[in-house]
C-alpha cells in the first residue's frame, strides 16, 4: 500500500483507506508498459452459455429455465416471467414457422 502514496499515484492514507481490494490490484497494481502506462484490461473471461437451437415450446420453455437458473432467478419467479414472456414466444414461433416453410407447404 505504500506505493499508492508515491509516484504516480500520490494518495492520502484517507483515499487509500477508502479503496476496495480489488480496486487496489485491478486498478492501481495492473500491468504497465515500458513507459507506466496502464495497459487496457484484459476482456472479462466467462462461462458461455451453449444452448442446442430449440424448435418446440418445451424446448424453448427448458432453456428459458436453465438461462433463468443460471443467472441466479428463484423457480417461481422464473414462472411467473415465463407465463408473461409466453404470448411473445408463441408469436415469435409462428414467425418463424412461416418465414421457413415452403410457399407451396400445407399441413395435414
């Protein structure tokens, strides 16, 4: 920390005291070129999420859940988000339906 109160930084130990850890290591000790500059951050690394391409309502409705359970969303309230979202994912499926069927396709 005595190195913030130094070149280049010049902090008070009242500033230094009001950092965070991560502020401290991210922000002030990240790596610098030749001439102290700080480099741009390197991209955030995370997880990606790899849905199949879905074409049922079950499937769109399951990989509705696993998004909503991957970003930390309660079963009920994934419900109730679902059953609001539907009528928009049953408009988008029959969209899709006639934008891909053939012009001369006819269901029996």
């Amino acid at each position: 920390m005595i190195q913030l109160v130094d070149r280049p930084y010049y902090l008070s130990w009242e500033q230094i005291a009001n950092l965070t850890d991560r502020q401290v290591v991210e922000v002030f000790y990240r790596p610098r070129d030749k001439d102290g500059t700080p480099l741009p951050p390197e991209p955030a690394k995370s997880e990606e999420i790899k849905l199949e391409p879905v074409s049922t309502l079950e499937q769109r409705k399951a990989a509705y859940f696993e998004i909503c359970a991957r970003f930390g969303m309660p079963p009920d309230a994934a419900q109730k988000k679902w059953e609001s979202e539907l009528p928009r994912v049953m408009a988008e499926m029959t969209q899709l339906e006639t934008e891909v069927a053939p012009k001369n396709w006819t269901s029996s």
